[in-house]
C-alpha cells in the first residue's frame, strides 16, 4: 500500500553530550511562552541500538531541504512572499530562544529548512539544529565563522574564546547575515575558508548596496552594526518596516512575536 504519516529523519551521532543538549534545548524551548517554529522531534534516545554501540539518536520531522540547498532551485534568492516568511521564520525561532533565555549561536540558512503540505503543495520553513545553543552569560561549545559576529571572532583570535560571554546581539548579528544571504543568493563570505572568515571579520565592514529590497537593506545594516550594544533588541527588529506587510501582522508588527497568540 501507500506509505502514509509524517515524512522522518534520524540524526546520529557519538557526540551524546551534544545529541542530550540539542534535545534538551528543543524541550526548553517547546515549555516556553513562545514556540518558535521548530521542526518537530519524536524521540530521543541516548543509546540507538545494539549495531551502534556508543551512538545516540534523535528523530524528527524531515525537510524537503535546507535553505541553503533550496534556494538554487528557486532562482538562487528567496523573493516576496517566500523571501518574508523565511525572515519571520527566523525571528520567531529567535525570540523563542530568547524568552528561555537561550542564545542560538549558530543561526545560518542550513539551519532552516523547507517543509512541503503535503494536502496543500504550500511551503514552510522550520529551524533545526540546536546543538549550539547555550545559555545567556554562559561560554560557547563551538561556532561556525559565517554566523559569529566581530567581537567573538576577535576573541577567538586572541585565544579567548572560551571565556566568551554569549549575549543576545550575537544572534542579531548572524540574523542579519541570514538576511543577506537569502535576499542575494549569496554569503558575504562564500569561497572563503573559516579560518580567513575569521580573520576577516575583527575589520569586516558589511556593504548591503546589492539587497534588492531596500528596507530590507536597512535592516541588515542594523542588524550588522559593528558595535554589539548598537544592534537592533528582537523588539525593534519586528517593528521594522520591512515588516509592515506581513499577512500574520494584524495592526501592528509588534503583535506577532510579542503580544499576539503563540504559533
């Protein structure tokens, strides 16, 4: 017969500290006030079975693919409709991490992926992958160079990133890389290795002339201020204008994250 149910994927891996936090992180995140818009998981379990020893398993809901690997397949950019609903996407999940006071680490275009309706044909987007997360005012586990702002990149280079104090703007600072990168189809640091990412981003100055958008184009200058404390707050974010249009946004922009129903 036909196969029926929600489409799965199983994550695996011998990291089981990792595996144990991501899980922990996605119930974390499901008790709070907001949800965010997070795949779903099923289970998680710490021992996956008897052929592999050592290895631990979380199963989810599967997407059609990342962000990163969808976008050529719809012109190299998201644009309109699809462009905004990824951003929102992104901000929810954002602000749910934020109100249990989680700091993402690792926002980027893999780490969002599409979801096809199967009754509908209609496309959504789910965030993935909270490994990273940790704790506001803790230290980070790892990072990946295309998502860390300047001021951790600095610290990195000068041996200290161990003792790196995670705050919220440095989720604000990969978001506005996130933006850019799904608006123009193309990292600001595409081709480069981690290690020059890294080393490029102490005197990084973010040039967004070629967002086609350019209220969106405001946004991610903000979002990119060099000076953490001058980054936008997720407040200030969801009543950009860049906003003004979305079809969940009632009156005011503010309403969908902050004071509208939970999703």
């Amino acid at each position: 017969g036909t196969a029926t149910g929600e489409p799965l994927i199983i994550k695996i891996s011998g990291n089981n500290e990792a595996m144990k936090r991501e899980y922990d992180n996605y119930q974390r995140v499901s008790g709070g006030l907001k949800k965010g818009q997070f795949i779903r998981r099923k289970e998680f379990l710490l021992n996956a079975g008897e052929e592999m020893p050592g290895m631990s398993a979380l199963v989810m809901q599967r997407g059609v693919d990342d962000v990163k690997a969808f976008m050529p397949k719809v012109g190299g950019k998201l644009e309109g409709p699809l462009l905004l609903d990824c951003a929102v996407t992104a901000l929810r999940c954002m602000e749910a991490l934020h109100g249990v006071r989680l700091v993402w680490n690792d926002l980027k275009t893999e780490n969002f992926v599409v979801v096809e309706d199967e009754r509908t044909g209609d496309i959504s987007f789910r965030g993935i992958d909270l490994e990273s997360c940790m704790p506001v005012k803790s230290n980070p586990v790892d990072f990946t160079p295309e998502a860390c702002p300047p001021e951790f990149a600095k610290s990195f280079m000068t041996g200290e990133a161990e003792s790196f104090s995670l705050e919220y703007n440095y989720d604000v600072w990969s978001y506005g890389m996130f933006l850019y990168e799904i608006s123009t189809g193309r990292g600001f640091f595409d081709g480069v290795s981690a290690e020059q990412i890294t080393k490029k981003l102490p005197i990084f100055e973010p040039l967004v002339d070629n967002v086609p958008d350019p209220t969106l184009a405001d946004l991610i200058s903000k979002c990119l201020s060099i000076t953490p404390r001058d980054r936008p707050s997720l407040a200030r974010i969801s009543k950009h204008p860049y906003f003004d249009g979305y079809a969940g946004n009632s009156k005011n922009p503010f309403d969908f994250l902050f004071g509208g129903k939970s999703s």
